[in-house]
C-alpha cells in the first residue's frame, strides 16, 4: 500500500507541480497576491517630488505630473521568485466609468503604456524600455495589467493623456503586486454610487487594508466600479465590456438601490439583470458577489425594498456559486446612525463601517473556507472524517480524472492552492501508522 502511494505521489510530482487550477465557481481561500512595490524606490520627469506618493501605504496621496510624464518603479530589490509575473494596477479618484447622469472625471489616465526595463537597479534607465501594454481612449477609473516580469528589475507608467486631453495632469496610485501563482486575490466591486463611497481606497480605511488587518498574507488588489446614479440595466448592459479589461477573481455586482427607488426597473426586471451580470461573471471562470440591497430610510426605496431584496435571496437558492456578501438591509436597519440626512446614502462613519464589514464578511465567506462546509483539515469530500476516501479523492483531483468537495481543506500547506504536496501531507498523515 505504502509503495503505491509512494509511487504515485512522485508521478504527480513529475507531471504537476504547479497548482492545479481551481473549478469555475468553486469557493476556496484565494493565493495571497501581496503588493511588493510599497516604498520601492520611486522616479518621474517632471515632477519627481510626489513619485513616491504613487506606491506609500497611504491612497490619499498620489503621484501627479502635467503629461506626457511617467512614474516608474526599480523592484530590483525584490526576490526574484515573488516578481516572475505581476499585476500592475493603478488608481484614481473618477466615477468608475463614463456612463450615467454623473460622470466625473478627476485627472484620470485616458492614453498610456505599460513598460518594462531589465537594466540593473539603482539608476533610472533612460533606455531600453520595452512595452507590454498601451491603451487610449480609457475611460475607467482604475485598470490591471498582468506582465511576464521574469528577468527584468523595472516598471513604468507612462501617461500620455488625461481626461482625454493633451497636457493635462494625470493623478494616480500605481501598486505592484505579486501574481506569479495567478491573479486570485483581486477584486471588482461593482455598483451605484453606494459601491463608489463605500469601496473607495482612496480616502479613509479600504478594503483592502481592512483584510490585511485580519490576515497579513493578503493585501487584494481592489478596484471601486461604483457609478452614481445607475441601476442593474445600466450594469448589464456595460458588464461585459468591463469584464474583458479585468483580469481578477471576484466581482462583486450590488446595484438596487436606483432600481428600487420609485420602483422604476420592477422586481423581475432587476432580477432577470442581475441573474445576466452573474452569468456573464461565471461564464469567465470568476466568482460573482451578492450583497444585500441596503436599508433606506427614504420611503421612495424603503417602500419597494423586500420586494428587491426577495430576488437576491432567489437568486442565493438558484446559484450555488455565488458568494453571498453583507447583508446591509438588515446592518442599516439596526444601525441608522450610519445614514447620511438624506436617508439612503451612509454617511462618511457609514462608508468606514461599510468597508470594515466588506472585509470581515468576505474573510469568512471568501477567505476562510466555503460557506457551510466541513471545517475538519483533509476533509476534501466534505463528509465530516478525514480518511483514506479523502487520500484517493485527492489523487483523482490532481489527476484530473475527479472532483473535491471542499477546496479548502484540501489546502493542508496554507499555500492558498489545492496541489501534490497538500497530496504528500495527506499521505504522511493518514498512512504514517501504518508502515
């Protein structure tokens, strides 16, 4: 028994190191992404003084400078093995998108490249810079990009137009973060203008930070897709299009708010959009988010509201996949002081508390396990025992020749993945009695 085990254990090994991907709409513990740019050394032409208020911990500071100009990074200094492949991403302070009865645009980069240098650090490289990416006409408010970054120390924004104008100022933060295991821990809150006061980090506490307060592994890349004034048609009908520029995991769809106000989409309506932004999310291998519509105060949403928040819990029965995020009907109810005087929008403690339980919901329903299932360690096929089922489940899974329950406690190594050497724990766990 011990040989066979032996045996296939060192042929999973040959052929899968890596990884194995995780199944479309499965719920497991995503790979720390972790940002390795903070306060790495920071360049710019024109104005060099705010370069490194692109990447410090603080994203109410930002690197701004007339364009054309540049901000770039020297992560020679990080080990080579945590920058094979990043995820550039950069933020600024507009409405997410040019769309709606309230577009804004703040100094946002509308023309850019993303390049990248292999000369040695500690001297700004004034050639030898190549491009991987080069967008015009953007009209986001924060975009990702992934790089094959292997054998090269140096990253650049190089900003050309903002707000779709020559010689404007462009202002932004750029953070880098390691994705070399994939782009797992990256996340896209979509919404009204309740998402865009309540998932911005540009100002206050973010999401972000908030997770990386209950587990240092993790700081996510975070992007605020919150739009004023829009409802779910708007979301699905630009869904798609923002889905091709994201390159992450999670995508957190909260509209409701609009729709119920005078009850102008209808219930159906609003569940028929929300169930086409789930599908299309899906559809992608990413994992949607369904927070709760909040609580109102105002009688022209507070009258319709259960009759909105009904199909979000319609929609929890129908799709198993989809993590279930704040239910903010319920916290706004029992906590008004955090409505703002207009009785529908939190106000600025609101929008802190919103974040902080963004986070603590997400870290139990995202990043500790799958709602509901067994929390027992090698348990993969969630029967409440950990034994030698699990052990020949686990072999199968890896062999692509068979599924597990619980991704989770697949991942014995605390590694973020399910692979051959949570396999290996596994095998010395159960089997090492019995040589």
């Amino acid at each position: 028994m011990m040989k066979k085990y032996t045996s296939l254990i060192a042929a999973l090994s040959a052929a899968a190191m890596l990884p194995v991907p995780m199944p479309v709409g499965a719920v497991t513990a995503p790979i720390p992404n972790p940002v390795i740019s903070r306060n790495c050394p920071a360049y710019s032409g024109s104005n060099p003084a705010t370069a490194v208020a692109g990447n410090d911990e603080h994203y109410f500071s930002f690197w701004n400078a007339q364009c054309p100009d540049y901000l770039a990074y020297d992560l020679s200094g990080i080990p080579e093995e945590n920058r094979k492949v990043i995820d550039a991403v950069w933020y600024c302070t507009s409405a997410y998108d040019t769309i709606g009865m309230y577009i804004n645009r703040n100094q946002e980069p509308s023309d850019y490249t993303i390049e990248i240098n292999a000369a040695e650090g500690g001297a700004y490289p004034e050639s030898g810079w190549e491009v991987v990416a080069t967008v015009e006409n953007n009209t986001l408010a924060s975009r990702q990009h992934v790089v094959e970054f292997e054998g090269y120390n140096w990253i650049r924004i190089s900003v050309t137009k903002a707000d779709d104008r020559d010689g404007a100022t462009a202002m932004l933060n750029f953070d880098i973060h390691d994705v070399s295991r994939g782009v797992s821990d990256s996340w896209l809150f979509l919404g009204d203008s309740i998402t865009a006061g309540g998932m911005n980090n540009c100002y206050g506490t973010g999401f972000a930070t908030y997770v990386n307060r209950l587990d240092e592994r993790y700081f996510p890349i975070q992007e605020n897709g919150g739009i004023g004034g829009i409802t779910s048609k708007d979301g699905k009908e630009n869904i798609d299009r923002w889905l091709s520029t994201y390159p992450g995991q999670y995508v957190s769809i909260a509209y409701g708010t609009n729709d119920a106000w005078g009850n102008q989409t209808g219930p159906q309506k609003y569940y028929e959009n929300t169930v086409y932004m789930i599908e299309a999310v899906l559809a992608l291998g990413k994992t949607p988010v369904l927070p709760k519509i909040p609580h109102a105060e105002e009688a022209g949403v507070a009258d319709y509201l259960d009759s909105y928040n009904e199909m979000i819990d319609k929609i929890y029965a129908e799709y198993p996949q989809v993590v279930p995020g704040p239910d903010f009907s319920r916290i706004l109810a029992e906590h008004t002081e955090y409505l703002s005087a207009d009785g529908v929008h939190p106000n600025s403690e609101g929008y802190e508390e919103m974040r902080r339980i963004w986070a603590e919901t997400m870290y139990e329903n995202v990043y500790k396990k799958a709602p509901g299932s067994s929390a027992i360690r090698g348990d993969v096929n969630d029967d409440g025992k950990f034994d030698l089922t699990d052990l020949v489940a686990m072999q199968k899974y890896l062999l692509k020749k068979g599924s597990i329950s619980n991704l989770y406690n697949a991942d014995l190594t605390g590694d973020g993945s399910a692979d051959v050497f949570d396999l290996a724990m596994m095998k010395r766990e159960l089997l090492e009695d019995k040589k």
